[in-house]
C-alpha cells in the first residue's frame, strides 16, 4: 500500500512524502533520505523500497526543502534545515505508530542521517550510501579556490550532478556547512552503522568514510566496492551497494521484538 501525502517541517515548509506498507501493517520502518539534486523517489530509494517491503518493513520516503516536489527554492537550503526536516519524519512515524525506525541516507542525506542519528537515541539501526561527512571539504575539493570565489560572488554552483547549467545556491549552504561537519557528532550515534561507497567515487573523498568508520563506537561496518564511482552506475554495483544495505536494514529491524 502506498499512501502520497505531505506534512510542514518546523518552518511550516510542505514537504512532499510517500509512505510505503507491506501488506498486514507493520510497526517497523525505514526512512529514506536522498541525496543532493535529487528526489524521493531516486533509483536507490526506490529499490530499497521494493526489497525491504518484501520482507516487512514499511518505507518513509520525502523530498528535502526545493527538492522533487517540496516546497522552497533550492537555493536557499541548508544542511540545518535538512535536518530538522529529517527529525520531523522521524516524529512523524513515531506518531504514526511506528516502534522500530531505521533511517538511511545517500550522499548529501547521509550526511543528514549521520547528524540526526548523533542527536537521537531511538533509532534501531542506521544505513549510509557514501556519505558525505565533511560537505564543506567536498565542495572545497570540487571546485577548487576560483570556483569557491564564483560561487561567493554570483551565488551559482556547477551542476555536481552532471547537467551543465550553473544552479543557484546561497553561499550560505558552505557557511552552514562549516558548522555541521559530522566526525565529533557521529560518536553520540548509538544505532547500528553501515557505510557503503564505491572506492573509485568522483564526488565523496575515501577517507570521509574511513574517518567517519573510526568515529563510531557502536555495532558497524564498512563496505568498499572495488571500482564502484559515486553513482554506481554499473549495474553489478549498484545491486550489491542496495543489497548490502536493504540486508542492514531487514536484519536489524526484522530482529526486532513487535
């Protein structure tokens, strides 16, 4: 069963969402947040959505403010308001009956995952697709002192993802960024942690992951896929990196006592 609806984040911002239930009902759930210029319904999030359903587990999938379907424009998001938005799914499930709560991030939602997970203590597991730990280094690393500069003076970004026109984004998002990298708030994680990352990504340095391996004092694991880039665009890499996490996620939500 999947239900299309939207809910206001703290701001009172509409944030779109679709909530995934396998048949029965279950009080067990998977929060999906996507990565940065995309959507709640991206590739990953959907498969994730079709394995874990199959095995009990509802899916909490939303758009981030001035993404897919929410409201706001783009340009004026922040890591900070990201992660009041994935609080307030969190809430939002827990409200809707939910008792065992995984959440999962790609990229620019795993760093939002990691920040959330660091200031919760009711989450079951946590599941993270090459996230991005230190964005304002990422960014720094992308496009260099000159590309930094015409970001600060025209308030436009590259297109990260590939397209070829310059997005607007306040330069904002890098101060904000500043303020949020996640190596000191992963060790308050108390939920089981796997990281997934190709070890040929273009985006998200190696030693983010490495680094962030070593914050976390729970229950953890580190998969490298051997030639996987930031997308996983081989076919092959892209089942083993969905399968490795849907296996997180059902193994410790599935363990759980309803």
């Amino acid at each position: 069963m999947e239900e299309r609806f939207s809910f206001l984040d703290p701001h009172g911002h509409r944030i779109a969402a679709i909530l995934t239930v396998p048949n029965g009902g279950t009080d067990k759930i998977s929060i999906l947040c996507h990565g940065f210029l995309s959507s709640k319904t991206s590739s990953t999030n959907n498969a994730l959505t079709r394995m874990v359903v199959g095995q009990g587990i509802a899916t909490f999938r939303f758009d981030f403010f001035g993404q897919g379907e929410s409201e706001g424009p783009f340009d004026q998001i922040t890591i900070s308001l990201a992660v009041e938005q994935a609080h307030r799914a969190v809430e939002l499930m827990k409200d809707r009956g939910y008792r065992y709560i995984g959440l999962m991030g790609s990229s620019f939602g795993g760093l939002v995952s990691i920040l959330t997970a660091s200031q919760r203590t009711d989450l079951t597991c946590l599941a993270l697709k090459c996230p991005v730990v230190d964005f304002a280094e990422e960014l720094r690393l992308e496009f260099g002192d000159d590309g930094m500069a015409q970001w600060k003076a025209t308030g436009t970004i590259p297109n990260i993802m590939g397209g070829l026109d310059r997005i607007a984004l306040h330069y904002a998002f890098y101060e904000d960024a500043l303020r949020q990298i996640a190596y000191v708030p992963a060790r308050s994680i108390t939920a089981p942690t796997v990281i997934v990352q190709g070890d040929q990504d273009e985006h998200v340095p190696l030693h983010q992951s490495r680094q962030l391996y070593e914050a976390l004092r729970v229950k953890k694991h580190l998969e490298l896929l051997p030639g996987a880039d930031h997308q996983f665009t081989k076919g092959a890499d892209f089942t083993q990196m969905t399968q490795v996490i849907a296996d997180w996620l059902i193994q410790h939500l599935s363990t759980t006592q309803s």
